[in-house]
C-alpha cells in the first residue's frame, strides 16, 4: 500500500515568482518547507492512515498533495488554504505574509509557528474528506475539526495559545 507521505511535493509556479521581492520568495519558501515537514511527520502520516481507513476513504483517489509556495486568491479575493480538484489532486497554500506579520504582532515566534504547522494538517485533513464527501462543505468542516481535535487533544498540547490558534483556524 503506497503512503500518503510519497504523494506529497513542494510547488512553485516559476512564473508567479515574477510578482514576489526576494524577501517575499524566501519567506514562502521557508512557509513551504514547515508545511511539507509538519505533513510528513510519520505521527501525522500515522494519524491519517487512521482517519482515511476510518472514514473509508481510498488512497488510490489521491494522486499528488502539492504544498504550494505562494498564495491562493479566489475570485471573491478571499485566501484559500486548500483545494482539492475531484480528480485526485490536493493543493495546500500559505496565508498570505502580511497575515504573518500581523500574527507574530500577538503571538510568541513559537505560537507562529504552531499556527503555520496547524492551520497546514487541519487543511489536509479538509481536503482529504473532500475525497469522500465531494460537495458536502458543512460535514467536511465538521469532520475536519473533529478529525483535528483528536489529532490534537492526543498530542496533549493544549494551553490558552493553542486553543486561541485553533479557534482563529476553525473561524477564518
């Protein structure tokens, strides 16, 4: 049975670095690399074997999980933090910098980080029930947080910063 973890990548669109400054480049960059971390750790990987097996939702329907380096704008201008296209392919993309800068304005560089690494497994699991629930966006949003909050409640990592982080997740 081949992992998740082997579908996973790290995308750019060469064309789209025309429009970044180099500090903007090397700060998705970087965004980039923790996601694709946080969503290969094997205790992550682990946990969605479970949630996929659970929920029955076949691996072979996922082809590729693309951690997409720069942002997403839809047409209503709002962010997207994923997509998944319904024929097998899944896109996690970053908030936006100004976001970030704004976040670590209230927040420890620890709890940033926590937020990048959250809001990039509570995405994937989202995109993942998409598999199975295609149109239904309320039950995906349900699942999602339930999914996450047993991801994370077994982590043991609760305290006010990471209940606050979720919250702010789970409400944008």
């Amino acid at each position: 049975m081949q992992r998740l973890s082997n579908k996973l990548r790290i995308s750019i669109c060469p064309q789209k670095t025309e429009g970044f400054s180099d500090k903007h480049v090397k700060f998705y960059t970087k965004y980039a690399s923790v996601t694709f971390k946080t969503l290969n750790q094997p205790l992550f990987q682990r946990f969605l074997d479970w949630m996929m097996q659970r929920e029955n939702i076949e691996k072979h329907r996922i082809t590729n999980v693309q951690v997409r380096i720069f942002p997403f704008r839809s047409e209503n201008g709002n962010g997207l933090a994923g997509k998944f296209n319904g024929k097998g392919k899944i896109a996690i993309y970053p908030k936006r910098l100004e976001f970030c800068r704004r976040l670590v304005q209230d927040f420890e560089k620890e709890t940033v980080y926590f937020f990048i690494k959250a809001r990039a497994m509570a995405t994937l699991i989202h995109e993942l029930l998409h598999v199975k629930y295609l149109h239904d966006e309320d039950k995906v949003r349900r699942l999602t947080r339930k999914y996450f909050s047993i991801f994370i409640n077994r982590q043991g990592a609760q305290n006010t910063n990471t209940r606050h982080v979720i919250n702010r997740i789970f409400t944008q």
